[in-house]
C-alpha cells in the first residue's frame, strides 16, 4: 500500500482526541474487535485482514500538510493540533491469526494503548479487518461448494474501489481460491495469476477462428480461449478444427460466459472429446457464487474451473458485518455498552476452542483474558509497543489454516444453508466481569 | 489519489495486448460504459465517477519496477513488455457530466483509442465508474425519502477498504448529502464534515453528565451528543439539567442510536422542549437506509437529521450493477456482441433527452451520435488526445445538476418502490446499424 492519510477517519476521532486531550485523558484503554451477529447466509467468518492492520498501525502518523489543514479548518485548537504532530502508535496487539474461523462475539483483536492512540484508529481498522473477514468467508463458502475444483478471483472490475478489488484478491486466495485475474495482486504477493480473453478481442477480429488462433500462438504456455461471442458449440467446433493446426497444449481451456452454463458445458464436452480434445478443459463464468457452483454441480455439469467475480468480491448477499470495535476497559476498569440490542461483554477476552475425538471443532469458550499467554489462547500477540512481535506469515500457511479450519468444521456449519449457531459458551468469569462493570457503571452513570 | 499502479488491470488485458502487438493490431477501438438492466430497486442512476477515471487516465503509465515484473513473470516477451514502455493513454473521451440521470443501455463513457489503449484501461473504468454511480443512485434515493433533511454519510468503518470509503463519501455529497464524517473528504474535496461522539467517550468518563459537559466545553463551536449510551431518555433529562452551566448554543443537537428510534425521538423531544431546549436539535443513526428514513418520517418521528452509512456506501440491497464496457467499432466497423441475454447495440451512441410541458423528464432516444457536437448532446466531450478539454466541475455544480435531475423526474421514477421503465427509444438510425453489424459478424464468425 502506499503510506495512507491518517484523516482517513470519521471527525469524531479527532473531536474526542481534542476533548481529552483538553481534560488530560490518556490512559490505558482496551478496545476489542467483534463480530455482533452472523447472516443468517453464513455459518462462520474467517479473520483476515490482520497484516493491512499491523501495516497502518506501523506508518499511522500526520503530516505536515494534515496538520496545517487541521489547524485552519476551524474545528481544533492550535495546541491540540501541535500534539498531533508526534502522534504514533505505541500500543499492543493480540488477534487471531489471519485465517482463523471466527464466530460471534469473538474478539478477532484486541488493542492495549493511550486513549488517544487507540480511538483514532477505530474506523481504519474496523474498515480492514471487517471487509477482508467478510470476503474470507464469502470466498470460503465457494470453496466448499467448489468441491476441489480450480476457482478464480475475476472480481476487481466491480469490487469496490482499488483497494476493495485488491483486499478481495488477497482474502480469496487465503480462502483457498486457486487465484486471481487481478495483475498487481500477482505482484505484490505472489498470488497466482488467471486469464482468459475478452470477448472484445474476438470481436476485433474478422473471424472468430482467426481469432482463437492468433490468439493461442501468442500465448505458448498456453491458454484459455472465450467461446460464447457468437455461437457457443459453434465455436467448440471451431477449436476442434484449429487445434491441428497449433502446437498441443497451446490451448488448455474454454471459457464459457453467458447462457445455461450447465447445458453449454455438457454440449461442449461432448464436441471437445469427440474431436479428441478432452483434455480441453471447461472454465466457466458470469454471475457466479457458491450456490450457482453447488446447482451446477450437482447437475452434473463437466465443469473444471469457475471465474467467481462480483458476487464474492462485494459478498454481495451480506455486503457487510454487524461488527464493532469497542472500548472494554479504560484505567484499568473493565466498561460495557449497554445500548438496547447492542450490550457487548467487558474486559479483556480470550477464546479457546475444543475439538472432539474426530479432530472436529466441538465448541468455543469465550472467557477473560489471563495476563500470561497460554499454550492454547486463540488470541496471541501481534504488536508490542508500536512494534510487530514477529514476522508476517507466508500467505500458504494462512492458506493452510483456512483449509485445517474448513476440515474441522462440524458437518452442518460446512453447509451453504443456515445451520444451527456453532457452540460459544461465555465463562462464568466474564459473566462476573459484567455483572461487576454493570454495578459499577450504575454507580456511575 | 496516490499514483496508482497500471497493473491494477485483470490478466487478460496484457495477454490480449501482447497478442495484439504480435499481430500488429491497433486500430482505432471504440469502447462504450454502460448499464444493462437496473437492479429492481432502482428507477435511475447517476453518473458519477468521471473525474477518477479522468485523473486515471491522464497519469496511466507503466513504472519501472512494474515492466521488470512483467518481463520476469514468465508470461510476457520481452520486445511486447519493451513496448509498454512508452503506453500511455493518448485517446478521446466523450461522456455523460457527473450528476447525470442515466439509465439502461445509454453510455456514461466513450472511449476511442488505439486498441492496445482502449482495451488496457477498461477494468479501472469499470471498477471506478460502477461504484460511484450505484452509490449515487443509493444516496439519492435517501435524499427523496429524507425530504430536506440533514444527511450525513457515516459508513467509511463499513465501506469495502480506503478508496470506497472516500469515494463514496464523494458520491452522497453529489447526490444531495449534507456532508460527511470522512476527514480525508473534506479536506481533499472540502465536502462539509460532521461528527458527533461514540460510545467509547461516555464510558471512558467516571458519569455521562460528566461526559456531556466535558465534550461540549472542548467543542465551543457547537456539537451534538450521544445519548444512548445507557439510559436515552434519562441521557436527555441529564441534558436539560446540564444547559444552564454552559455557554448557549454549544449543544446543537443529540444522537440516538439504538432501540426504536421513532419512540426515543419522540420521546426525547418531549424532554427536551419541557426542558426549554426547543432549539436542540435530534439526529438518529444505525442501519438506516432510505426505506427506514421513509418510514420514521411517516409515522411522525421527530428527527430533524440522519447519519446513513452502510447501507449506502455498500449500496447493501444491491452492492453491483450489471454494467459492461464493450467494444462497439473496430477500424471503422461497428461490432455487437451477440452471447445469449448479453446482446449490446453497436456504434458510438448517443443520448437525446425530452422534456415535457411541466419540465419533467418525457422520455429518452439512443441515437447513432453524429460527427460534430449538438447543442442537446447528454454525452460531451471530456478529452482530446489524452488531454481534458475543460477544467473539473466544481462539486457544488454537479450537485446542482443531481438536484435539478431528481426536480424533473416523472414522479413514479421518484418513489422508492419499483416504477415502470423509463421510456428510452432506440433510434431507427441504430436499429439499423445493428443489423448491419450482425450482417457483416454473420459474415465473418
């Protein structure tokens, strides 16, 4: 990423920043990150987003022509603007690792730091940890239908912005995706690259075989070819009658687009391996999501691989998570919001996961957090004093944990339909934690 | 906008220009943006996002440490990666202005370029002009419900990464919103700012009371508080009790947030008015959506302004439209793609728009645009050879254009609820041209 704007934020950081500032307010605060409530369409989340988090927190200052807009937009006190210029983050973290499943309630991190510090990251975190997590588990539930079969991201052109079509790369691909059509998502983490061709391209030339072929010479690792711009098996046949023609495996797939995805895969399937190309193999896309992948194959459609865009990159059945990063203790106090429908559990948590005899996961125990970490915290340190405590794991060892994840999983969770809630019970001692910190709150409210 | 990477592009723009140079293809492609169908729950969009897709343009190059990737990813030959050395955009662009009414097949955007131009820029085209118009459409639509009332966008937490979160601060501000919470929009657009208090505040300090009059004192301009942090009617009779001690009129207004938002409104207004505090105004956020506002207001709510997030900035009923960028000529030849449910209308098109005697929107022709600019042209030039042929519209004007927009809409367009089409008619001039395309595609396919 490039270094981003710190006022990339909601004006009430910097009004609350101003006001304790003005009263000398800086103590330890304890913010949490969580999910309140699943969609009802998903059964679990998968944390990501952790290392763009670590990387904001690390560079996250003001610069000089902040400051100076600060100082004259007419909202702020010199002096508290001058307190901004040596503004850093000094703090801690503890989270999941990306790749963890996460489930309600369950803090994906939890910052430790001055007050300031801690509040004026909220809205940056929360916009990275909430979209990646959601994509995660989107890409996640397509996986699982895809049932082994080659899946690739094709979302950038209607993800949401750069940085959404570039997240949603990486958060698939963690996900267990094959890969991505998005170049500089290639780039910058090595992620596999994907592509086909346009049906533009096909269209600038005067016939569709002359195409393919021109095409298919150009790219002598071989390729994809799109054959839907016309006539679907039309165009199968087409290959069948070029492939002669090219050095084999210049051509390794075709790619269908439009129209009755199952019945044109059948139909070609059926040209392809009579003109002995059944090595050929069958892509699809268009309008792609986990349970269009389920439909088509359990209807038996010979379908290899599938271009999944829009509908994972904006998770567009439930474009966003009822999620919150909220204050849990300040000067050592724990504290709970009490808003109707929106009362959170106080202090600093910490989340253990059993597993049955199967290796099955069998349930989640929300408690307080000890001071020392143990052996099987969920819930482990990422950032001590501003600095990372150890080095940003490989993306296939996320990948990996995704996929142990996804295995454990009870049976009814890896559905696409709504399953029961998966098990997290609260530990008697965050119950006491509350009830102490609703005493206390009603003293002092 | 930071300098942005070229190789935000899907794979297949640079297999398809690497075939393209091998075969020395590069005449002149005409590229059309436009929406296929409207979501069911929208009677119209708005174009917006063109001066993105402008700055886009005007700086798109390949940066070195990129051509060194190309050359060794494996994929590209090394006199094709040579050549993008020197790529740059140098191109016509015709287009609808920001804050244009637009609908089903009409352009937004034409771009006539060599090939090897035209067709690389077409994923970041896309990726910036479908999420600022869906989102225009979305703000819009809270604008109608909101009948002059105060909104400001709050969703940059939820919007999917950095760039979504300020362009769609951008976009609301084009449809009508009051402003926004984003710093980094204000200061960048000088888009007016409005902020209030989280929840965190209330609870850092030792009572709300406490909180109130600390905050408030530290905003001497004037502010708005939380009230729901506990007890919402309770938080107001706190209020009632605090004014006398501050100096009038720093609290200007009090957010609700939680529970049945109608009830607290009206209830909290009845505590406020009793309590001399007529002119304290009341502002409601959480989940709000243009459905929600209709809804509070009709049955009565006394709230004078909203904060609209989420649900806005994701355009959460409908997070992506279904939009394309296609080839329409080729050397001079106008091209139709024909896939199944995917046919376009061919050639450089243009949009003709009726009034009717009251001033409202009559109706739409798609026509075949002609070589010299008409006086009722809707799509007008933007570029010339890769340069703008005019300076930026200043916000306040495209928000002018948006407002005067909604004015003339046929009052079934302006309602909330699906409303039949919009009349656009296709011209007998394009009518034609596209069965000579499919005569001379029948030719060659």
């Amino acid at each position: 990423m490039n270094r981003e704007s710190v006022l990339l934020t909601d004006l009430y950081q910097l009004t609350m920043l101003q006001a304790y500032y003005e009263r000398g307010m800086n103590e330890v605060a304890v913010f949490e990150f969580f999910v309140r409530k699943l969609p009802e369409e998903r059964n679990f989340l998968i944390a990501a987003g952790l290392e763009q988090v670590l990387e904001y927190l690390e560079q996250a200052c003001f610069a000089a022509d902040e400051l100076q807009w600060l100082q004259h937009c007419g909202r702020f006190r010199g002096d508290f603007v001058g307190s901004l210029a040596d503004w850093r983050f000094s703090g801690d973290v503890d989270a999941l690792p990306e790749g963890t499943l996460v489930f309600p309630d369950e803090p994906l991190l939890r910052i430790i730091a001055p007050m300031r510090e801690a509040q004026l990251v909220e809205t940056r975190i929360i916009n990275l940890l909430q979209f990646q997590s959601m994509v995660a588990a989107k890409a996640a539930r397509c996986v699982l239908a895809a049932a082994g079969r080659t899946l690739v991201d094709f979302g950038l052109r209607r993800a949401h912005g750069a940085e959404a079509g570039l997240l949603s790369a990486r958060a698939s691909y963690l996900a267990g995706f094959t890969g991505t059509a998005t170049v500089l998502a290639g780039m910058r983490w090595g992620i596999p690259l994907f592509g086909t061709m346009a049906h533009s391209y096909i269209q600038a030339h005067a016939s569709e075989t002359q195409a393919f072929e021109n095409f298919a010479r150009s790219q002598p690792g071989g390729t994809t070819l799109l054959i839907d711009t016309y006539d679907t098996e039309e165009a199968a046949r087409k290959l069948v009658a070029l492939m002669p023609k090219l050095a084999a495996p210049s051509i390794q797939a075709v790619r269908l687009d439009s129209g009755d995805l199952g019945e044109h895969a059948r139909r070609v399937r059926a040209i392809l391996d009579a003109g002995g190309l059944s090595e050929v193999r069958i892509f699809a896309s268009g309008n792609l999501d986990e349970y269009r992948i389920r439909d088509l194959l359990q209807s038996g459609a010979p379908i290899d691989g599938f271009g999944v865009g829009t509908r994972m990159n904006t998770s567009a059945d439930k474009p966003y998570l009822d999620c919150a990063y909220k204050l849990q203790e300040y000067a050592g106090s724990p504290r709970r919001k009490r808003s109707e429908g929106k009362a959170t559990w106080p202090g600093r948590k910490q989340i253990r996961r059993a597993y049955g005899a199967d290796g099955r996961m069998s349930g989640d125990l929300l408690t307080v957090a000890s001071n020392s970490h143990e052996q099987d915290d969920l819930l482990i340190p990422a950032m001590r004093q501003g600095r990372r405590v150890k080095q940003s794991p490989a993306l296939a060892d996320i990948r990996a944990r995704v996929c142990d994840g996804l295995a454990r999983l009870p049976d009814p969770l890896r559905s696409l339909d709504p399953a029961p809630a998966y098990p997290v019970t609260v530990s008697q001692a965050l119950h006491s934690l509350a009830l102490a910190a609703d005493r206390s709150a009603s003293r002092q409210s």
